[in-house]
C-alpha cells in the first residue's frame, strides 16, 4: 500500500533517430506530452528539496505528503507556480500513524499526541487467546479506528474528528487541489482475521460486522471531507475497487495490475483495466520504475488514467515518451493483446509478458 510514483516526459530522441538542438524545440516536445498524457508523481516523502522542485513541476498531478505543508510550503508555492494547470493533492494515512515520532513530521506528531494521551480508545485492538494487543499493518506503525463502532469522544468518533481536523489545518489552504486518502480500504478484517476487538469491549469481533462498520465509517469520513470543500476539489482513494465511487474522483491501482480484485488472468490485467473505466476521471497506474514502458502503454489504453511510475521518484524519464496525437478510438484485443491507434502511432500492450510498445509513425 504504501507508495510509488511518477512520470514524465517525452524524448523519442535515440528511439527514433532525432535529435533537438534547440531549447524551443525541446519545450515543444514537453508542451505535447504534456498536453497528451496523464502524469502524476507519488511523493510520501514528508520533505521536497529545493533540487526536486523543477522537476516535480512537470507533471499534470502530483500528490503530495502532508508534511511537506509544514516542512516547505515555499516548496509547493514555487511548484504551482512553475506549472498553474498542475494538481496538488494532499495525501494522508487516515488509517495508521507512526509509534515513534520524528521531527520532520510534525503534523503527525500532533496526531500522536492527541490521540495517545487523550483518546487511546481510537488505537484499533485485537484479542487473542485472551491477550489484548494493537493491530498492526504497516511495520513501525499502529492502526486506528475508522469504523463507526469506533468508541465515542463526546460526540466524535475517530473519523469524524481526523476529518475535521484536516479540513480545518490542511486542505482549508488553497494550495491544495484535492486531497488522496491511502488505504481507502472498505475491509479491514483481513489483517488479523477473528481477533479485531472494533468497539474495543474487550471481545472479537465477527469479520462481517468488523468490515460492515469499517466500509460505513470510510464512508462518512469521505463525505465530511467532500462537503467541507468546492465542487472542484479531487478526492482519490488508494484501491483499485469501486468502492466510495459516488464520492471520489479516482483511484489509485497501485502495484498495476492488481490480481486481488478478483480475476487473476495475467496477474489481474484484465479486471484492473475494466474497474478503471469506471474508477472516475484522476485514476492513476502505480508501477515501478523497471517497467515505464508497460505502465504508460497500459495506461495510453484508457482516456482518464495518470501514470506514477516509483516512490518519491522526480527523476525525468526519457526511454520513449512520444506525443502521439490523439487517439483514433478505443482499444481492442487481439488474442492476449491490447492495442490502440492514435493519430500519430499505436500501443500495443502484451500482459503475459508485462511488456508493453509504444510505436511512432515517422
């Protein structure tokens, strides 16, 4: 779950025989790809330095940790600025928060101290064998309590107050586009299957109702997060279901493609690129940097899908990015291939073998 990022920019350079001597013509190159293809940066880093922000600017939608708000906001300012059209979004773990705290993260820091001195209660517990102990996802992290059996605060809940409090201290400020809530999971059960306590009576709790209050407490968390904000603000959920669909405006499929969504056929390829057509207009392709050329031809197969290549990742790729028009249609298959034609070439993308082209017509 945790994080990978970004993408870029359009050199056929070498692939193609040409070379560009002169600045304008380069800018002419960036303008079309950019123009053409949906990029995003994944950046859970909690600080940007100075020699990040050219590049994190050349991209269409960069997410953001919230950290980076405390730690540089001239950082982000000077990023919108270079690039107006891009979309900065906040990203925020709702679902975990460290056990040790760090300097560099003082926005958490702030939810530590609130919640283990105040509202322990929120910490989300498991029973086994009759021996209380914390549910733990993330290694040197702790869960929290986003379900609605969560014990109250007064008249909060957890999520109720983490949405608050991050409508209030962080997406109030107008630096920000849209907000991305990673582990937009709407099941949790699956962590530690029969032990998690999710009203924190002391008992286990049946996984059905344990997820049934999860997906619910998800949910109202999302929608506090939509009404507090204009019609224009992005919400992206990490998770490649459709899940929350009437309130987010994309998911992230990180780790693309992903077989737990249900059919395994070349390691989820096929499901994943059919939930995408329906997973809203900032849906986004998480791959690693090994395979730039599957991810973007994957991701050229569909009109509403953003490629993030890595993890805290600014490096500008130049293996084949290639403005290639306009597409002429929607894909199709031909035996374990999927294909599409633009006016100026065509993607092939080959599954089984995570390969994927991307060909120019000279």
């Amino acid at each position: 779950m945790k994080r990978l990022v970004v993408v870029l920019i359009v050199f056929v350079l070498g692939l193609f025989g040409i070379k560009m001597h002169e600045s304008k013509d380069l800018k002419k190159i960036e303008e079309s790809f950019f123009s053409a293809n949906h990029t995003a940066r994944y950046w859970t880093s909690p600080i940007i330095r100075p020699e990040n922000v050219e590049n994190l600017a050349k991209t269409d939608l960069l997410i953001v940790d919230v950290e980076n708000m405390f730690n540089n906001y001239n950082h982000l300012v000077e990023i919108k600025k270079k690039n107006p059209d891009l979309k900065l979004i906040c990203y925020t773990n709702p679902m975990e928060i460290w056990t040790t705290k760090y300097d560099n993260r003082p926005w958490q820091n702030s939810v530590i101290d609130e919640i283990v001195n105040n509202r322990p209660e929120w910490i989300l517990r498991q029973t086994i064998y009759n021996e209380r102990s914390l549910v733990t996802f993330w290694p040197g992290m702790t869960m929290l309590n986003l379900s609605t059996a969560c014990p109250r605060e007064g008249w909060r809940r957890y999520y109720s107050w983490m949405a608050r409090k991050l409508n209030r201290e962080v997406l109030s400020d107008t630096i920000w586009d849209g907000y991305f809530m990673d582990n937009c999971t709407p099941n949790i059960s699956w962590v530690s299957p029969g032990n998690i306590d999710i009203n924190n009576d002391g008992q286990p709790n049946l996984d059905q109702r344990i997820d049934q209050s999860w997906e619910r407490g998800v949910r109202r968390f999302l929608r506090r997060i939509r009404r507090s904000n204009n019609d224009d603000f992005i919400i992206i959920g990490n998770k490649g279901d459709h899940y929350y669909l009437d309130i987010v405006d994309g998911k992230m499929f990180e780790n693309f493609p992903n077989a737990w969504l249900g059919d395994e056929w070349a390691e989820g390829f096929e499901q994943s690129i059919e939930n995408a057509k329906k997973t809203g207009a900032y849906t986004i392709f998480s791959i690693n940097s090994g395979e730039v050329e599957f991810g973007l031809a994957s991701a050229l197969l569909l009109d509403n899908v953003y490629l993030a290549i890595g993890q805290d990742d600014d490096q500008i790729y130049q293996e084949f990015m290639i403005d290639l028009g306009k597409p002429l249609g929607p894909y199709y298959r031909e035996g374990d291939k999927y294909i599409r034609h633009f006016e100026k070439g065509k993607v092939v993308v080959s599954p089984l073998q995570r390969k994927g082209e991307i060909r120019a017509t000279v």
